[in-house]
C-alpha cells in the first residue's frame, strides 16, 4: 500500500511541476507544493523500505522527474502551449523619408504631452516640448531619436 501512495505522490509531484510551468506561471505556489511532496515521497520510500528504495526514489525523482516535464513540453500537446509568434517591429516606426526635422505638421488630439499629428499625410506618436498643445494646432519637429519624435508648437515663434 505504502508503495501506490508513494507512486502517487510522484505523480502528483510531477502533475504540479506541470501546473506551476503552465497554469500558474510565477506564483510559485504549485512549484513549492511539488517539492514538497517529492520530498514526502522520498522520505516515505527510506523510512519505509530503506536505503535502497530511498535512493531509488530520490534517482527517479531527480533524473526522470525532469526528463518527463521536458518530454511534455516538446510533445504535441505541450507544443501546443508555447508561443512561437515573433514580434518584429517597433512601437512607432517612423519614415525617415516622409518624416524630417523642420516639418510642420497639425496635432491631431492634445498633446498633454504626447499625441498624434499628421506630417506629410502621416499620422505619428510625438511628444511636445513640456507644454500642453490643443488640438489643431500648428507644431514643428525639432528632434527625432529612434522612436521618439519631439516637437514645439509654432505660436512660441
């Protein structure tokens, strides 16, 4: 009988491995529980049937443990929980040849102190100098990193 229950505290060991490395990512609460009965079920196997089994159970729980999360994740369904969409790109890709220092472009919303204006037919993210731009007003690019494009309104002219 002892010996079901520490097969099945394995078991359990190992199915909370899986919860903690899909469910629960980080909270390390199904990860912790699992060590613990791993070690329950170590502890079990020595003090019940000795030194061999013991160490038996602490080979298994350390060598094949490991080796059958990682078989899960590279089976098909493991395959299926792990993300494989690469994200190219940036935030707010600019056009260098469509947007430049010194133009002048119209804020599409209030710049408080990032907005949108349109540039050249080209609707972009920018950040004003400090102060509050209303909507519709007149704005140049004065600096552009990146990203990030900064721009004055006009009426400090």
């Amino acid at each position: 009988m002892n010996l079901l229950i520490i097969l099945f505290l394995i078991f359990l060991g190992i199915v909370l491995l899986l919860i903690e490395f899909t469910i629960l990512p980080g909270s390390a609460v199904a990860g912790i529980g699992g060590l613990l009965v791993f070690a329950y079920s170590i502890y079990l196997a020595f003090s019940t049937y000795g030194s061999l089994a013991g160490f038996l159970t602490l080979v298994f729980v350390m060598i094949v443990s490991p080796i059958l999360v990682v078989k899960f994740f590279k089976g098909k369904s493991g395959k299926k929980m792990i993300l494989k969409t690469v994200l190219h790109g940036m935030a707010n890709e600019i056009d260098h040849e469509k947007v430049k220092i010194g133009d002048i472009g119209v804020t599409i919303g209030r710049l408080a102190p990032m907005g949108k204006i349109k540039v050249n037919n080209e609707v972009v993210e920018v950040r004003s100098t400090g102060t509050f731009v209303n909507p519709g007003e007149k704005v140049r690019i004065i600096q552009i990193e990146k990203s990030l494009i900064t721009v004055e309104p006009l009426s400090l002219d």
